[in-house]
C-alpha cells in the first residue's frame, strides 16, 4: 500500500511484539538485565510492571530469543493468558515444558513438576515460567504461583518465576493477602514510556528497520505531535505513525508535517472534520480518493495522447 510510495520494504509500525523493531531505551536495557540476572543467579521471584502499550510483551519476545540463542540449558513455560483454573494452569506448564502425556490431575503435575525441577537441577539446567498479563491473575492461581516459588532446595530456587503486567499487577500484590507473595520477591523494575528523544529515535529505528537508509520521513513539528499524543507508549506511536503514513500517501506528501499528525489524532480520537483535502477526515477515504484522482489523471494524459 503505502510502502512503495515510501520506498519501504516493509510496513515499519505494525502492533505485533516484533523482537526485529525493538528499540533498546536504557530503561529497556535494564528491564532486560533484571530478567536474565534474575535467571542466571536463581532468584526465584522476579516482577515486571509498566503502563498498557509500553512493550513488556516485546521485551518477553526478546528475552525468549536471546535465552534460545545463548542458553541450550534454560528450559521455558510462558503463559500468555493466565485466565485458567489452577489445574489447566499447571497443565500448561508442564505440557510447556514438554512433560508431554495424558491429562493429569492437579497433584500429580505438581509431583511430575517438582521431579522434572530436581532433574533439571541434577543436570544444572535452568527452568523458568513467565506469566505475561500476570494482572489478571486471580486469587487461586496467586496461591498457586506462590506454591511454586516454595519449589526449592535447601540453597536454590528450583523454578525462577516471572511475573510482568500492567501497573494493577502492582496493585495486586500489595494487597495484604498477597503479602507472603510479594515477600518472595528478589528483583522488581517498572518499564517507563520513551521520552521525547526516545521517541524521535524510536520512529527512525522502526523505519530503518523497514528498509529506509535516509528515515526522514516525518518533520521535528510532526515528531513533536506524536509524542505530545502518545506521552512515549510506542503502541500509540506506531498507530499514529502507521495511520499518518496512509494519510501522507493517500495526499501524495513524501514528508509527514504535524498538520497530517494532528488529522490522524483527531480522527483517531473520532473527531471528523474536514481535511485540508476536501473530503471527510478518514484515510481510507482518501487512500479512494487517491486512486481515482490517479485514475482521473491516466485518463487525461491518455486522452492528450
Ligand atoms: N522497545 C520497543 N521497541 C520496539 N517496539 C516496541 C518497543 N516497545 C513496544 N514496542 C511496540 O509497541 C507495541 C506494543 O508493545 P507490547 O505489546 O509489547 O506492549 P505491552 O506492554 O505488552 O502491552 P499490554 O500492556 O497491552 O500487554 C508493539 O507493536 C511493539 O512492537
Ligand atoms: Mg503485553
């Protein structure tokens, strides 16, 4: 669509968790370190927090990739939707962890976990479980997470545990039920949003990654505007660029003023007004409208010939 006029391989702001676009702020960097310090030296309990959008996901994808890379004696469970009762929880995990075999009951994976933990350690091999959205843990499965931060020898933590979610997760474990879990903790980070030069960064590195050598593509004013809009979540900026993008094509700018950036904010807000374009203030209907000028235009010239 948009990418050839940009010159681009690749659409540069898709919403996925793409480990490939991950721009490295230093917060990012020692959210990173937190998780594999936490890994290599066996604390047990580590927490994650950071607001909605601000790349806790992607930064799970990264530190996946990078323990696949360098660490055969790391073995994972990640749950991504921790929305299960406590048996299919712990189902998960050991079918994760590749304790392949019949539907098991709740004590008996407990059992087959614990022998596969003391194993691993036997053979001084790593296990880890990883709970993303860990916010919407209920009160059974907390205790269940809590049970298997008990999993341990008389020196070391069999099972090092990764909670990260939004700040309700923060929430969640101050509660005073929740004290002897949140007594477990070791290591603790919250993932802040970019700041404004971050964010400037954030927008070159993604359209570099897509293939651009000069990535220029949207003005200081424009940049400015999006920060501004997204107070530095890079899930809001990728849909402001990836929408202010379909609206440069769609009126034929190579460069991105903040004029188009605020169209797309006020669009997106669901505000329609009218663009500077004539027609109603939605991208798709210029992105038609393009075409047929295009068309329009073919048909001149072909009628001039
Ligand atoms: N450091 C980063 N580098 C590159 N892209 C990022 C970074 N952080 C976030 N993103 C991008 O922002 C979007 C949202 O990221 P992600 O899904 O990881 O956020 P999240 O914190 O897990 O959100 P939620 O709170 O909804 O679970 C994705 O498109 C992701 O690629
Ligand atoms: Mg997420």
């Amino acid at each position: 669509m948009y990418t050839k006029f940009y010159r681009l391989d690749e659409k540069p702001f898709e919403i996925t968790p793409d480990p490939r676009f991950l721009y490295v702020t230093e917060n990012h960097k020692e959210a990173l370190a937190h998780l594999i310090y936490g890994i290599r030296e066996k604390k047990g309990l580590t927490v994650i927090t950071g607001e909605v959008g601000t790349g806790k996901t992607t930064l799970i994808h990264t530190l996946l990739k990078r323990l696949n890379r360098v660490d055969e004696n790391t073995r994972i469970a990640y749950v991504f939707n921790p929305k299960l009762d406590s048996a299919d929880f712990l189902q998960y995990i050991c079918e994760d962890l590749g304790l392949a075999g019949p539907k098991r009951s709740k004590g008996e994976n407990i059992a087959q976990l614990n022998k596969f933990l003391l194993d691993s350690y036997a053979q001084n091999r790593n296990v880890v479980l990883i709970i993303d959205e860990a916010q919407k843990l209920d009160p059974e499965l907390l205790e269940e997470v809590r049970l298997l931060t008990n999993l341990e020898t008389a020196t070391r933590k069999l099972l090092q545990i990764i909670l990260i979610g939004q700040p309700e997760l923060s929430e969640l474990l101050n509660r005073p039920q929740c004290l002897p879990l949140k007594q477990r903790i070791s290591l603790r980070y919250h993932l802040n949003p970019l700041n404004k030069e971050e964010t400037k960064e954030y927008v070159k590195r993604r359209l570099r990654i897509a293939g651009l050598v000069n990535p220029n593509i949207f003005s200081h004013q424009a940049i400015d505007e999006i920060y501004l809009y997204s107070k530095g979540i890079p899930r809001s900026i990728n849909i402001v660029c990836d929408n202010a993008l379909l609206r440069g094509y769609a009126a034929d700018q190579k460069t991105i003023g903040d004029q188009i950036v605020r169209e797309v904010i006020s669009n997106l807000d669901g505000k329609v007004s009218k663009s500077r374009f004539g027609i109603l203030n939605r991208p798709v209907l210029e992105f038609v409208s393009r075409f047929s000028r295009r068309g329009m235009k073919r048909e001149r010239n072909e009628q001039n010939l």
